[in-house]
C-alpha cells in the first residue's frame, strides 16, 4: 500500500507547475503517488505535467473534459482514495513550494497521534505573525469548532497532511469564496488539527493573476474591487447550510447551527460595514461599478437580510433593516 497520495489542481499553472512537482520529488519521504488534476488549461501546464508523468511511474495527469470550476477541482484532489488504498493525502498547491521534510514531519505526528485528522506546517506567510495560522487541540470538540469559527486561518491548512479513513465524513465544498475555512470546520468535527511550528512552507502568489484569473481562483463572479461584501456573505451562509449538510456522529446539530450563526454572523458584521463604507465612497468618487456587480451585491445583502430576520438573537443587537438601507443608498 502506497503511504501518501498527492492532488495537485491545477488551472493555466506553467509558470509554477515544475517547480511544485520537483518540490515533491526531493522530500525525504518518498513512499507517494502524485495525482496532477487540470482544470482545461490553455497554456502548456499540461504537457510539463505530462512530462514529467514520462519520467516517473508515481506521477499520473488527469485531464477534466470541461473546466469544473476550482473547487470541483479540488474535490476530485480529495477523493484520491478512489484510485489507491492511501493511509494519508494531501493536496498540493501548484503555486507554493515545500521544505524538504515537509511530509515526513507530518505523517510521523499522524501516526504518533491518533486523535489528530490533519497536521500542517508554519509558512513563510505566517511565521511573522501578519496572517496567523493555528493550532486547534481542544480536547472538548464543541470548544474546538468555536475556536476554529472565531479565527481565520489561512491556505497553509488546506494543504496539509489528512487522514484518508475520514474523508467519507467530508461534505463536498461548494464554489464559493472561503470554502477552505468551510473544509477545516468539518475537519475539526472529525478530529484535532495540528500546526508544526516550523516553517516548512513557502506560500507563493499565484504567477501572471489578471482579473479574470482572480474571479475564478476566488470562486467569485464579481470585480476584485468589491469582493469583500459578497465574500463575508457568502462565507456566513456555507457555514450554515454546511452544518445543515455535515456528517456530525452524535454531536448536537442544533448546538452547532446556533453557535455557527451567532459567532460568525457577530465577528463578520462589523467588517462587512466597514467595506460597504469603504464602496460607498468608491461609488460616489468613481462611479465604476458595473451591472453585475450592482446584481451580486444586491443578492449578497438580500440573503444575509433573511438571515437576520431569521436570527432574532442577533437581529435584537444589529438593525436588520440596515442592509436594505444600503440597498436604497446604493440604488440597488
């Protein structure tokens, strides 16, 4: 049985791509599989791929038929146990490299630790403190998923070491913005998630992103330059309707659905003000919102409207008719 499986989705990654794979190939764990998902690429991220496929029986490439979108994508990179009896995955960025004994550090904590479903390194990104990445051990797992609601980690996680055994018990994510903070929720109802306090990962931004290739990176149909509203949205909303979905073995969903709601709809409100204060401006000085734009926002405010008129806990201390305030001064 091959120990680690390895997904790698990739979109337009040429650039990036050989740097990623010879990343993987001078570890010091070398008991692997390297599985390379495109997304209907049109540049030559496929044959560097195929390349070196020739070159080394453990890598395979799989071509998608059509472009399925990112986080499709990314689903298809977790269910590698469909193709080997894999211990552990991990999906790979095609962008970001990794030190040496990335893998090796982590499955030997794995397997050390039977409680622990993901372990994941310090990054470059992180180690300054800028962005922090965290560590949730709690024992209590209604203590972990608050923690995890309440703090925002960042990309490092999502391209950890995971436990194949647990990924049954994972709903697939949806193509929205934040669907990783989304995939570390329901990995923390499935067990501790471990940072190794090294900085074993260089986080690097993807090559060449123009516009459009910002829209579909951040599963976003909407400009760059509003977003942040759409996002806190949408992300407040996945977690909802995740944990009306999640495999929860015993745990009170009711319990869960309430603390969901409250804390995330609490530390998110005030930021989404801020940004809607921040385009109000930008609307009044440059005038350069376009017709989607105004639609995705007026979607954004409607559905988090019915929310709070749902959520009479919150609503009692945020005026819900705020948003269609907003609305009226936004012209939408």
């Amino acid at each position: 049985m091959t120990m680690l499986g390895i997904g790698i989705p990739v979109y337009n990654d040429q650039e990036s791509i050989g740097k990623a794979i010879d990343c993987i190939l001078s570890q010091t764990f070398q008991d692997f599989e390297i599985h390379i998902y495109d997304n209907c690429s049109n540049d030559n991220t496929i044959k560097i791929a195929q390349e070196y496929a020739s070159k080394d029986k453990r890598i395979f490439v799989h071509q998608n038929t059509i472009n399925i979108g990112m986080a499709s994508n990314f689903n298809r990179c977790i269910a590698l146990k469909n193709y080997k009896n894999y211990k552990y995955i991990s999906i790979k960025s095609a962008n970001d490299l990794l030190d040496s004994t990335y893998y090796e550090k982590c499955i030997n904590f794995l397997e050390e630790n039977k409680d622990f479903c993901l372990c994941y390194s310090e990054g470059t990104n992180t180690a300054s403190g800028a962005q922090p990445i965290y560590s949730y051990e709690q024992d209590d797992i209604y203590e972990r998923i608050k923690e995890i609601i309440s703090t925002q980690g960042v990309g490092n996680m999502n391209y950890g070491v995971l436990r194949t055994n647990i990924i049954d018990k994972i709903v697939p994510i949806k193509h929205i913005q934040g669907f990783d903070h989304i995939f570390f929720l329901n990995l923390a109802m499935l067990g501790k998630l471990k940072k190794l306090d090294e900085v074993l990962y260089d986080r690097e931004p993807p090559v060449n992103r123009t516009e459009e290739g910002y829209r579909i990176s951040c599963c976003s149909t909407i400009s760059q330059r509003i977003i942040a509203i759409p996002h806190f949205v949408d992300l407040i909303l996945g977690y909802i309707e995740f944990c009306n979905e999640c495999f929860l073995n015993g745990l009170d969903r009711k319990q869960i659905i309430e603390m969901v709601i409250d804390i995330s709809l609490q530390e998110r409100y005030d930021i989404i003000a801020k940004h809607y204060s921040n385009l109000k401006n930008m609307i009044k000085v440059q005038n350069n919102l376009d017709d989607n734009d105004l639609i995705v926002l007026k979607e954004s405010f409607h559905k988090l409207r019915h929310y709070l008129l749902k959520n009479k806990k919150f609503a009692s201390k945020h005026t819900k008719d705020k948003f269609q305030d907003w609305m009226y001064q936004l012209n939408i």
